[in-house]
C-alpha cells in the first residue's frame, strides 16, 4: 500500500469522525487552522477537496490576524483558518 494512500486515507477518516460529531451536536459550521509551509501542502489540499475554503480573515499566528506590516515569526503557529458549512450535509466520506 502507498504511504501517501494511507496516510490520506487516515485523514479522511479523521475528517469524518470530526463532521459528523460537530454535525451531532448540532453545528453548522465547523474550522481548522491550517499551516501555510509547504510542509502542510498534503493537508492543504485535502482540505480543499472535501469543501474547506478560508474563512476570510487573512493570516494569523496563533489566534491573531497578522496585520500588514506587521513582524511576525515564520513558523507552523503562522495559518490560514477555514471553515465548512455543515448545513444539509450528508457525511463527505465513506
């Protein structure tokens, strides 16, 4: 079996186990903070394929939004928040 396979495979199921217990509890939306280094490139993309799209707020480190030029440390605490609306949605994966 393909690493990557796996390893995406566990993500996905990951994901779901999420959706579906925001979806319980009776969310309507649900986010994540995502690293911007290409490092974080695999879960970037599998955040896009299953319907994550950024939130809108621009860049944060940590928790606050980087403003412009503002000097901040480039590290995995720099991300992009996205969010999934969970309205209607029947679970993504199988």
């Amino acid at each position: 079996m393909c690493y990557q396979i796996f390893v995406e495979g566990i993500g996905k199921r990951l994901m779901n186990a999420c959706e579906k217990a925001a979806q319980d509890r009776n969310y309507t939306k649900i986010g994540l903070g995502v690293g911007l280094f290409s490092d974080y490139g695999s879960a970037q993309r599998l955040y896009a394929r299953v319907g994550y799209i950024p939130d809108g707020g621009g860049i944060h480190y940590d928790v606050n939004v980087v403003g412009y030029t503002q000097k901040v440390v480039a590290d995995d605490n720099l991300v992009l928040y996205q969010y999934k609306s969970l309205v209607g949605q029947e679970s993504t994966y199988e």
